[in-house]
C-alpha cells in the first residue's frame, strides 16, 4: 500500500460496499467503512485499509495494483473500473459506492465468476493457428511494423471484464461471446502470421458472436487499455458480411475471411 | 474448514503456479506427450500472475553481431561471478530458442522495418540483445502462453488453488495439498512430478515492484520440506521505482537514452565508477555498460551513496532522483515506452515528455530461491522448480536485466522435461496416504487460525512489522548488526504469528485465510534470507556489507544453501561452477 | 480441445443479479443509445411517406394534399430531428467500423467522420440545389 505512516490523516471518507457471504445464508446488503482520505489513494487503497484496520471479512481480488494484471475490477459509483487506477480524490469528500461488476455471478462480495469467460476464449481460439507451417529452426515470421499496427491494439486486453459489465446485450444474455473475447478473435484474425479465421467463424460469427452486439458502444468507453471492442466488432461484422457475399457470388470460392480489411 | 473430500485428484504432471514458468512448462507437456495429463494450480487466474508487470524484454542472442559468449560473459559478470557458468552457458544457447518459439505462438514482438525481430540495450550488455513487445513484455508473454496454453485438453486448470504443503510419500514428492478458494475445502491433488513455478517473494519488504500475491509461497513449501533455499541473501534493487506506489519504471527507459540525476540536475553516476557521461544528444548516446546502463545493484548503491552526500531530493514518499527521458521526444516515448508515459501520468501526475520521473531504488527480484540443478530438479525427487522461486543458478549475486523473462521459458521448458521423464520412472501415485495427508492439513489450518478467542495478533501488524524489519535490516547495505537484529526480529515474528486469529471463518473465498498462509510464506522466507545474508561476511552483487566491503573469492565463492532447523536455519555452502571465465574485477565505462 | 476445470464451484451458492428492466435510465449514455435505436423508427416511417408521395406523382392534387395534410407536417418536424439524430450519432460512430491505415498509423476517426459529414452535406446541398433550380422551372 502507499500509505507512509509519516502523513497523518485527518479527512475521512465514507466507502459503501456491497457484502454477500453466501454461508451466513444472508441476503446482499451494503456496509459502510469510513476510511482515511488521502489525494494519492485509490479505492484499492480505502479496501485494503479496510481489510487490514476495521474488517477481516471483506473479500476482493486484486494483485499488481498498476493497471495491468486486470484483477480488481468493480463497479465505482456504477461505473465499471479498475479500482487500483481509481483515486479517492476524483470522488471526494462524497461516499463511495463500490459493488461487484455487473451481470456476473457474484462468489461472494466484490468476488465475480468469470469462468465462462475462459471458456469462451477457448471457443474462439484466442491462439495462434499458423497460416503457414514453418518450425522454430527456421527463425521467426517475418512482420513489418505496420502489420503488427493492424492487431496490437486488440492484444492489449487485460481480461479486466469491465466491457462485459458495462455491456447491456451481455447482460441480457450471458451466453453473448462478448466484447472481450471477440477482441482477442479479431486479434488473431488480424495476425499476418494467422491463418485460423476460417476456423474461428463458426463462434465469432454466430448468433451468440458478433450478431448480437447491437454496438451499444460502452464497451470501447469503459475499456481502460483503449482497446475498442466495440470497434473489432464492427469491424468483424464488415469482413463476415463481405464473406457471406463472395460465399453467394462465388459459393466456391469462398476463401479467406478477415486477414485483410 | 469443511470436511475434506475423500477422493483424491491426480495427473501425471502437477505445475504449482500459473505464471510464465509455470504455462511454458504445460505447454512443453502438451506439446512433448499430450497423453500425459496436467495439472495447474494456482492461486489468481493464471493471467494475473506478476509476469505480467514485467516492462522491459527478454534477452537472447539474435543479432549477428552479437555471440553466446558475449551474453554469457555479460550475465556471468552481472552476477559478481557467482553465477554456475554451466547453467549460463546452457541458458544462452536455449534462450534464442525460446523467444522464437514465442514468437510462433503470437507474441506480439515489437519488429524492424524489415520484420525481422527488433533488440533493444539493457543494462550491463555489451550488444542490445532484449527482445521486446513496447514496454508490456511480459504482458504480451503471459498472455500469449496463457491463450495457447488454453487448447491442451490435457490441461486441468485449478484456478484459484492454493497449495498449502507438499505430500512426500516414500521419499518422494507425490502432489500437494491446496485449498479451493470457492469452496474452502484442502484436497490432495497428486503428481508423479511436482513442479514449482510460484515465483518470487519481494513482498517481504515493504517498497516493491512486486504484486501482491509475490509472497514466496513455492519456496515456502520446498523449504520445510527440507530442501535448501540458495542464495537467498541476494535481493535485486531495481533503480528506478516510482516512490510511494513502487511501481516499476522499465530499464528500457534507459535502453532508450533515459538518464538519472541528481537534485542539481547532474547525471551523478558519473562519480561512481561507471564510465563518463556522454552528452544525450551525441550519437553514441546511450554506450552500452555504461553510466545509466550500468547493471541494476551498482545503480542502486550509487543512489544510497548520493543521498548520504545529501545529492538526493526529499519527498514524501522518502528521498528520490530524476529520471529525465525528455529528450527522448514524444513520438518514440509513445512508441516504445507508451506505458511508462501512462504509469507516470496515473499514478504521479506527471507527463515524461516534459516533465522529470521521481525515481527511486525499489526491491525487485529475488536471485535466490529452490536450490535445482541444470534440470531444475531440486533435492527432493520428484519436485522441480523454475523461473523466481527456483535458483540454478544463473543470475549469482545480481541479475542482469531481461534475463528473467527467459529464464521462465527455457527453465520451465526444462522442469517440464525433468518432470516427465521422472514420471515415466515413478509411476505410481500413493494416493491413500496423501489423502489422508491432506485431511490431516485440513485439521491443522482449522486449529490454527480458526480457533476462536486464541488470538491476539492480526495479519497486518505482522507484516508490517515485518517489512519494517527487513528493510532497516537487509536493505542496500547491510551490517552483522542490523542483518542479527532483522534475524532476531522475524524469530519473534514467527512466534507472534502462532497467535494470528482471523475475523473470518467463513469457506467461501476466504481471503483472509489465504493472506494469513501468504504471511507464513512471508516469514520463512524473510528467515532464509536474513540468516543467509547474515553469514555472507563480504560483499557480492546485490549483498553489499559495509563492515566487510570488499569481495572474497577464497571464503565466499560460493552458493549459500538455507536449510530449515527448529531453530535458527543451518546454512551451508556449495562450490560454484566456473568454466571459461575466472573470477575478475567488473568494469563497468571506459577503463 | 481446451482446458479442463479442476474448480468444483457451483453456481447454486452463487448470487445472480438480474438486469432491471429500466437499465437504460441507469445512465446517460444507454439512454442516448436507445434513442438512437428509436429514431429508426422515425426514419422509417419517413420513409414510408416518401413512398405515399411517390404513389401519388401522377397525381399532383393528392401529392399536395398528402404533403399539405396536419399529420404528415407533424411527422416531417419530429422525423427531421430524430433523422439528424439518427445520423449524427451513426457518423460518430463511422470511425470504428472503417479504419483506414496509412503504414503503423490509423487515419484519425475525425477524418473518417469528416469526410461522411461532407459527402453528407454535399448531398443535401445539390439535393436543395436541384430542388430549388427545379422549382423555378415549374
């Protein structure tokens, strides 16, 4: 944490959390901690202090604290955020409320289920699947700059599920693959070393992939690593409307889906 | 605690730890034998491991300009010679490798205009040799091998896991027993080989780099399983860590022509014996092993020695330097360190295109960990480790920049393969004696932290108290006095964290519970490396002792092993393997 | 072909939060959306009307009637505001469905909507050119 004892606090500010603690058989509720304010801290500070001084039980993920391991996502005054990239002072001197991100199951308190969101990348085949065979031996595929330009905003998804929960289609339908997991399918598929898109099309291109976003947009606004989901999604529906086409024009010949756009 | 299920889960191959060592080492089952089945424990989903904060590259050989030898000769030099030359030798000729295996399984690596892989200079080499994805290498790596990791269907992932203890049986290392986060539950998950790939344990001091869940508990485990914690004495300070937050500033800041000054504007290295400033502006700007691209622990001393002469500037967050990239210009800072600029915006409020970075030393990396071997098998048969829990050792007194992120694939890769031919030898898992192994753990957590009323201690008190205790004691610079009163200090941490009671006692992911067996790990390991720094009466690498100033070859060439006693830890010593360079003095700018 | 799960959470303990059905009041920017949604039906139903006038072009008593008629006024002033709506929002949006690259860099979104804002008041002005000029024939 980046409390310094030497600073004493005399401002305080009040945190209003949402508690589950689904062996206690209790319904959800909201708890108030009032916590120091200091303008450095962000609300991951307020919960471990939280934790550490006034309540053991509270229970949240988190781990690298700078916006990179993509851990602490929660619900900040109803915003999907990162909360070790949230700081008091934005809010201050009024409450804080802090729920878990919205539309998943919530484990207990701000803890989330995000298991089907693996799965789903798993269905989209987030890996590489070569469009050339070539063993390690022979050294590495070649890659201009601007080639690599074309994907690397979509490989800089954290996995934060904030998309997800500022995602009303998702939330309406949990079995919507998502602005995240399309991203990442998108990033393949962009990949000049990639040759899977083919293979991905059955799931990205279904009615559960990119046919049910109905880009309402604030999944690109949410995304704290400006990756533009909402973006890659249209962008795929361009190149899966442009296949449908060549596929009735030429049903033979019907080859090569979102490598170049 | 709920009453632990009797059936006992089992793979051929079980991988504590789901971060870049512990996914290369699955994928390498994967690829090696897919019939062979997998299991990966971890305590965070695998993509939330801390090689994710890794910024700068990973090193290896790819310019032709450059050799083994000269990788070699940097990394060995790096490491105050104590690095096992046979271990850096093996390690530089696998690393190009391993980075082109990356490379054919999605890593983004930033490119030449001819597409070719781009290098970068890091500190302490000769030639730039670190292979780089901007400045999110290691995000770019982790989630790579995690997204092709994903497709084994011979890979059980146990997400969310924590392994509380090694099951031996018949001397040998058959599983763990770990708790299930969503369910509270301790069950045996047995492995014909057990590796370890936890990572480090910086969170033993209290200004880090390191995430949170860095708590050493892979080491932990090995340790009181009675195998030996090497070198532990040996803590890498990384020069520039934003004060306050800790957070890392990237080496390729430097690589990029960054330079550090003091609070007169001066680029002080100069005055510490690592070569002559050359003007930012001239083109041989920035000369490779040299002044701002010196190695990591002699930048980090010369920063304690500028601020006793009073050359620091005094913040809130302690005493700090600047880091100026200004001339860097905004084009290429957006280009090759966009993160820097994002980490410095967030979290300090400054913009480095036109402002100067507070900087400061901040604990980094561990060299020291589960003493292995070249096949990173361990002591214990049937346990292997590799990445930052594990020590082969090829990082000595001081890791040299980007080597760790290739030490997590060629070592992991290498523990995947120990790992499986020691399962085709030792196939038979005794899995009724680690079950009732694991309900007895079962039994000893609960007594432990869920006796009500026993307590008196909280888990933040400790820690804190203990951060406290290594950082006056084991910091920088170091003393018999201030490393015996660190060591006498964790002794009685120890004995108060007997009366740690939780708050809660709940099964469903309890937190709580994990943060108090992440103390445990905590204090073991801050043990090893007090007592180990302690008895290490010269001054090597990172471990510098200012009542025994100068290195000594004749005591002190030499690995350090820890051994947990019922007391004070048993240290030991092994030889260092030398091959082709002798011990020699570290020159670092211009003779 | 992917991981197993080693995880034996069950879904039953946990809490699932159902979406309220005023969601879109929740904040600005849904609401915002779902006007967008809506006003297709304005330009629809403009749309329609256009193919009543058409319908009545041999008929230039019944196509003045029809345009002169209070419902038909009404419909152009609330469609002409939810049409420019309609627009406005799409070509914002314009950006992230066409990206143009010139080498590592994207062509700035502002171009991108830009350039659709002036092919659309091009359009508007030769249509009112060519309406006008029409007019002084007639």
């Amino acid at each position: 944490m980046a409390a310094s004892e030497s600073q004493t606090a005399t401002e305080t500010m009040k945190l209003e959390v949402f508690r589950f603690l689904p062996d206690e058989g209790e319904l959800p509720n909201f708890q108030t901690y009032e916590v120091p304010y200091r303008d450095d801290w962000v609300v991951l500070d307020a919960l471990n202090y939280i934790k550490d001084e006034i309540d053991g039980t509270l229970s949240y993920r988190w781990s690298c604290r700078m916006g990179v391991c993509g851990s602490c996502g929660m619900m900040v005054n109803g915003e999907p955020k990162l909360t070790c990239s949230a700081f008091l002072r934005d809010y201050y001197p009024n409450q804080i409320k802090v729920e878990p991100l919205n539309y998943f199951p919530v484990i207990r308190d701000l803890i989330i289920n995000m298991d089907q969101f693996i799965d789903k990348l798993g269905e989209v085949k987030t890996w590489l699947i070569p469009a050339e065979e070539k063993s390690v031996d022979e050294g590495e595929y070649l890659q201009t700059p601007a080639q690599l330009a074309k994907y690397k905003q979509y490989t800089m998804c954290i996995n934060c599920m904030l998309c997800y929960s500022a995602c009303p289609v998702f939330g309406q339908h949990p079995d919507f693959l998502g602005p995240a997991a399309i991203a990442l399918g998108q990033r393949y598929n962009l990949d000049s070393r990639d040759g899977g898109a083919d293979e991905r099309a059955d799931v990205l291109f279904s009615n559960e992939g990119i046919w049910e976003c109905t880009f309402v947009g604030e999944c690109s606004e949410v995304c704290p690593k400006n990756v533009d989901p909402a973006g890659a999604i249209q962008m795929a529906k361009v190149t899966a409307t442009n296949d449908w086409f060549k596929g009735l024009l030429m049903p033979k010949g019907k080859k090569k889906s979102g490598g170049d756009q | 605690m709920g009453s632990s299920d009797s059936t006992c889960l089992s793979h051929d191959i079980l991988i504590v730890g789901g971060g870049g060592a512990g996914l290369r080492a699955a994928i390498a089952i994967g690829e090696e034998n897919p019939d062979l089945t997998v299991g990966v424990i971890s305590k965070i989903y695998p993509m939330r491991s801390h090689t994710v904060s890794a910024e700068g590259g990973a090193a290896a050989v790819i310019q032709s300009s450059d050799s083994h030898d000269h990788h070699c000769y940097d990394t060995i030099s790096g490491a105050d010679w104590l690095a096992d030359q046979d271990a850096v030798e093996t390690f530089v000729e696998e690393a190009p490798r391993e980075l082109l295996q990356l490379e054919h399984w999605g890593c983004p690596w930033s490119r030449n205009p001819d597409g070719t892989v781009a290098v970068r200079p890091f500190g302490g080499m000769k030639i730039e040799r670190t292979w780089y994805a901007s400045d999110k290498t290691g995000f770019h790596m982790l989630h790579s091998l995690f997204q092709t990791a994903i497709q084994y269907d011979n890979v059980t992932r146990y997400d969310e896991w924590f392994a509380t203890k090694l099951l031996i049986e018949d001397g040998r290392c058959q599983g763990v027993a770990a708790v299930e986060l969503g369910t509270g539950q301790v069950r045996a998950i047995g492995g014909k080989g057990v590796i370890m790939t936890t990572g480090g344990a910086g969170r033993i001091f209290p200004f880090t780099t390191n995430a949170a869940v860095k708590t050493g508990d892979g080491m932990a485990l090995a340790y009181r399983a009675g195998v030996a914690l090497k070198d532990m004495e040996f803590v890498q300070y990384h020069p520039t860590g934003l004060p306050g937050t800790g957070i890392l500033i990237t080496e390729a800041s430097r690589g990029e022509g960054g330079v550090l000054l003091n609070k007169n504007g001066e680029r002080y290295l100069a005055n510490y014996d690592l070569g002559e400033a050359v003007d930012v502006n001239d083109e041989r700007h920035p000369v490779k092993r040299t002044m701002e691209l010196g190695p990591r622990d002699r930048l980090s001393q010369a920063f304690e020695l500028e601020r006793q002469k009073g050359n620091t500037l005094q913040g809130e967050y302690g005493d700090y330097v600047h880091l100026d990239l200004r001339h860097i210009g905004e084009k290429k800072i957006n280009k090759k360190l966009p993160f820097v600029r994002e980490l410095c915006q967030n979290y300090v409020g400054i913009d480095p295109v036109h402002e100067l970075i507070p900087v400061r030393p901040v604990i980094h990396y561990m060299m020291g960990g589960i003493d292995t071997d070249l096949q990173a098998a361990t002591s214990l048969p049937g346990l292997f480790a590799a990445g930052e829990c594990a020590c082969v050792s090829i990082n000595g007194a001081n890791r040299l920049g980007s080597n760790s992120l290739t030490e997590l694939l060629v070592f992991g890769a290498r523990a995947a393969r120990s790992a499986v031919r020691f399962a085709e030898q030792n196939s038979t898992i005794n899995k009724q004696a680690i079950t009732a192994q694991a309900t007895q753990e079962q039994t000893r957590i609960r007594e432990q932290f869920f006796q009500p009323g026993k307590g008196t201690e909280t888990i933040a008190s400790i820690r804190v108290d203990l951060n406290r205790a290594l950082e006056q004691g084991a910091g920088i610079y170091r003393t018999e006095e201030s490393l015996q009163t660190a060591c006498d200090q964790v002794r009685e941490l120890k004995e108060r964290y007997k009366s740690v009671e939780l708050a809660d006692h709940s099964l469903t992911f309890n937190t709580e519970l994990i943060a108090v067996l992440e103390l445990g790990s905590l204090l073991d390991v801050a043990e090893a490396v007090t007592h180990s720094a302690l008895q290490r009466r010269e001054s090597r690498g990172s471990h510098q002792r200012s009542d025994h100033a100068e290195r000594d070859d004749e005591q002190f060439l030499k690995h350090s092993l820890a051994y947990q006693t019922d007391g004070n830890p048993r240290i030991e010593y092994s030889d260092v393997s030398i091959t082709r360079w002798p011990p020699g003095d570290r020159v670092y700018g211009s003779k | 072909m992917t991981n197993r799960t080693g995880n034996t959470t069950t879904t039953e303990r946990q809490l699932i939060r159902k979406m309220p059905a005023n969601w879109w009041l929740k904040k600005p920017a849904y609401l915002r959306y779902m006007i967008r949604e809506m006003t297709c039906l304005f330009v629809g139903g403009y749309a329609m009307f256009l193919l009543m006038l058409a319908a009545r072009l041999d008929k230039p008593e019944a196509f003045a009637d029809l345009l002169a008629s209070p419902l038909a006024i009404a419909l152009q002033w609330i469609a002409l505001p939810m049409a420019i709506y309609h627009s406005v929002t799409w070509f914002n949006l314009t950006p992230k469905v066409l990206v143009i690259w010139r080498g590592e860099d994207k062509l700035p979104g502002f171009l991108i909507a830009g350039a659709h804002y002036a092919g659309w008041l091009a359009v508007s002005a030769g249509l009112i050119y060519f309406a006008m000029s029409g007019g002084t024939d007639g």
